[in-house]
C-alpha cells in the first residue's frame, strides 16, 4: 500500500522584494515553509509563483525553490508553465513532485478560442468586437504513481476583480461609472468561464482517450463549489441529465470536512472555499479524507486593504490523501 498526499496551495505573489521592503522574503519564507512541512505532500499544485532573474541566464523560480529548502519537497521536480525564455514573471503555475514526470503540457486558450466582444463602455468606443484572453494557461501534468499515470492539473481561474475598460478607470481602484465597473465584471466573469470550459474540455479528453484515467484538478478556481465555472468542471448529473455520464463527473472532496472549516480565504469576515481538489469518481477507492490548513488565516480584505501586509499567504493550503 502507497500513501500519497496532494496539495493545492496559492502562496500569493511569492516573489523576492526590493531591500527594505516588507515583508521581506526572508520573512515569508519564516513563516510559510512550516506550512510546506505540515502538509507532508508527495504533489503540491502551488499558484501565484513569481520567476527571477539573475544575469545570463533564464528567468527560474528561485524563491520557491528557497522556501521548499528544508522540506520533503527540497530539489524536487518543478513541472511549471513557461514563456520561450523560462517561467513567467509573475504569477506561474508549478506543480511540486518528486514522483517521476511522464509528460506535461500548459493551455491557453488551445481548447477554447478567445471570445470576441465589443465592449459598451469603452472610451473611446470599440468599432470591432475585440478578443478577450485570458491571462493565465492551464498547467497538465502525467505523473507515474506506482506504475500507473496520474493526471494533474493545476489551475488559476480569472479572478472576480472587474477587468479594466479603456477610458473608464479614474485611478487603480476608481471606476467612472457603475456600468462600466459592470462590464469589467462581465467580461472577468468571461474569462474565468472560458478557462473553466478548457479545463472540461481537456478533462473529457483524457477521458475520451483512456474512460478509466484517474485525474485530479486542484488549484484556486476564485469561485465556490456551487459557482458556475466550478460547476462547469465538475460535470454533475444533476447538470447534465444523463446517468451515462456519472464516470465523468469529478467530485470537490473538500465536500467531507465539516463545512464550519471548509474555507479557505476570508473575505470581509466571512469564510469562502476558493480553493479544490476535484477529482474523478474512480479515484474515490483511494481516498481516505482532506485537511484544510485555515487556522491561522488572516482578512487582508478588511484589515489592511493590502495584500502584501502579512507574510503568510492569504490563502489556506488544502491537502488529500490517497492509498493505492
């Protein structure tokens, strides 16, 4: 029997900062790397990982590779969505193993064309429908798990936070109008659905491809179990209609804690389940129950306005475990 614990963590813009600033990384990583050790994971899904540069060579995800230092996750496999010249400056999916890497791929936008939509507000006005992208792909990784494969994809949908419309912001957090502010939110809501639809879409042709796959999608969905795009990934039968699709469904296994601990970020005092582990229903054999880390979780909505005042990140990590 193999034991295997998987995480879903959004380490919030973990990142090196300038000198003098605070929290320094130092300071983050004080504070955060017993978190690593506490989640005991053989898989970690981390979001919101920064890339450095150091001169001559490829922008590389040195921070987080200080912060696993130390852990059970020290030089572990870092399967990451890149650019042509190393990870992205901000922001990167990684996906933390020391099990042995069959494949991996990133999508954006590969399953899903960018919609097209002329913005109402705009100033000046949209003559054409423009495209709306989204910012972030999606990271699939095949893992070996004791001679079989694992399907792991990490995720970063769109968050609520309304996307900017030409001539309609006044400052950073100043909207001209509450229409335009509307829109913003319109097409934010846009973008984090078509990331879900992708996400669905490469989940059904895993499935098409092998129906017995074993696949976990984990990651920040900024949405609850019950929101659309969350609903959108997991394909249940009451949505669909059809009981011949019951062995596509993926299952939010966060589902068994206590729902007075089922959060995962605080939002004006109040407790959201931002952050899952979906998985498929043939996976459920294996599992054996989920913490959520949350004890320690701060408001940064209401405390500060800031979300760079506390060293810890504003989210809680989430972590199964599996027998196989």
């Amino acid at each position: 029997m193999v034991t295997v614990r998987i995480a879903t963590f959004n380490i919030e813009n973990f990142d090196e900062t300038a000198p003098g600033a605070k929290p320094s990384l130092a300071e983050r990583i004080e504070l955060m790397r017993p978190q690593i050790v506490r989640l005991r994971a053989d898989v970690v899904c981390f979001q919101e990982v920064h890339g450095q540069e150091r001169a001559g060579q490829p922008r590389d995800l040195l921070a987080l590779k200080e912060l696993l230092k130390g852990t059970n996750l020290d030089g572990a496999t870092l399967v990451s969505t890149r650019t042509g010249d190393g990870v992205y400056n901000e922001r990167n999916l990684v996906v933390a193993t020391h099990l042995p890497v069959l494949a991996f791929r990133q999508l954006r936008n590969d399953l899903v064309a960018m919609p097209l939509y002329r913005r109402l507000t705009a100033v000046p006005a949209d003559t054409a429908a423009v495209e709306i992208a989204v910012e972030r792909p999606v990271l699939h990784v095949e893992l070996d798990l004791a001679g079989s494969r694992l399907h792991v994809i990490n995720v970063h949908l769109k968050s609520k936070i309304p996307t900017d419309i030409p001539g309609q912001k006044i400052d950073a957090f100043t909207w001209r109008s509450a229409e335009s502010w509307a829109e913003g939110f319109f097409i934010s809501s846009m973008k984090r659905m078509s990331q879900a639809l992708e996400v669905r879409r490469l989940v059904e042709q895993i499935l098409t491809a092998d129906e017995a796959a074993r696949i976990v999608v984990a990651g920040d969905f900024n949405a609850s179990p019950d929101d659309v795009p969350v609903q959108a990934i997991r394909g249940d039968v009451e949505n669909t209609g059809n009981g011949a699709l019951a062995g596509r469904v993926l299952v939010p296994i966060e589902q068994t804690i206590a729902a007075p601990a089922r959060y995962t970020l605080f939002h004006h005092g109040r407790g959201e389940m931002l952050d899952h582990l979906l998985i498929t229903r043939n996976l459920l054999a294996n599992y054996r129950g989920s913490e959520i880390h949350n004890e320690l979780l701060h408001d940064e909505s209401a405390a500060f306005a800031e979300d760079k005042k506390y060293p810890e990140s504003d989210h809680a990590p989430v972590v199964a475990t599996f027998e196989f």
